[in-house]
C-alpha cells in the first residue's frame, strides 16, 4: 500500500515518529495485535491545538487535530512494523478537551476516522469510544490509541 499517494491525495503528509515521553514503547506488540501508545497533534515537537473546544478551538480544529494525531498514529505504525504489515484498524479510543457547553466530539474524532478510512479503505473500518477529559498532557486538544490487528 502506498500511503504516501493516498495522504498525497489529502495534501498531508506522514510526519517523523515521534519519541516516547516516558517508560513505555510507542507500539506494543501482541501476537498479531499492534497497541498504539496514545498520539496527540504533535509535529516536530511542537504541540499543535491546545485548548478546550467551544472556550479556545472550534470544531473544525478538532477534526485537524484529530487528523493530526491519526497521522502519528500511521507514523509510528509504519516505523515499527511496517503499514504494509496491517490487516486492519480494530479500535481507536479519543481523548478531548471541551468547555461545559460544547457538544460536538463525535464530528472532531471523525477527523481521525475519515483519516484512517481513506488510507485503508474497508480495513480501516473500526469502532470507537470518545471521551471527554478534564486535562491532556500539555493542554493538547485530543489524543487517540489505536489497536491494530496484523497480517
């Protein structure tokens, strides 16, 4: 699978793995199952979208946010496993941040889902549980895990 031509296709690109931020491996895995460490909108060092959503971001920012953090997702499983090695995207668990009133995640973690179906069509198909957080690691907006079964 060329993913590159498939994000080319989104005007993305697939940013460099990031490092762990603690004592842990960024993808763990089990037998046939890849567990991906959560993954937020992080480039390069820089955490992008920070804030709570409907106080200091919209919606549309989460759904780039999102798509940010699906991105990183496809880094690290492509630095260490391979994205051709992937049967299919199983689960993805979504972390936000909101203000009492805003009400909108599922249309912000589509940004991650939309992501991933794109790139792998049916095998991206998967479920999903969204939750809404009091705080992320450095006021980041989202973060996502995804679970991966492989070939």
């Amino acid at each position: 699978m060329n993913i590159e031509k498939k994000l080319k296709e989104l005007d993305l690109e697939l940013p460099t793995p990031s490092k762990p931020g603690g004592s842990y491996t960024p993808v763990n895995v089990r037998g046939k199952i890849a567990y991906v460490a959560i993954q937020f909108p992080i480039v390069n060092s820089e955490l992008l979208y920070r804030g709570r959503f409907g106080e200091d971001l919209n919606t549309e920012d989460g759904y780039k946010a999102m798509q940010q953090a699906a991105l990183n997702v496809i880094s690290q499983i492509n630095d260490k496993v391979g994205f051709d090695n992937i049967e299919g995207l199983n689960h993805m668990d979504a972390y936000y941040q909101s203000g009492e009133n805003w009400n909108e995640a599922p249309r912000v973690v589509d940004g991650a889902s939309d992501l991933f179906l794109h790139i792998l069509g049916k095998r991206g198909t998967h479920s999903r549980a969204i939750f809404g957080v009091h705080k992320l690691y450095g006021n980041l907006s989202v973060g996502i895990t995804c679970h991966f079964t492989l070939k």
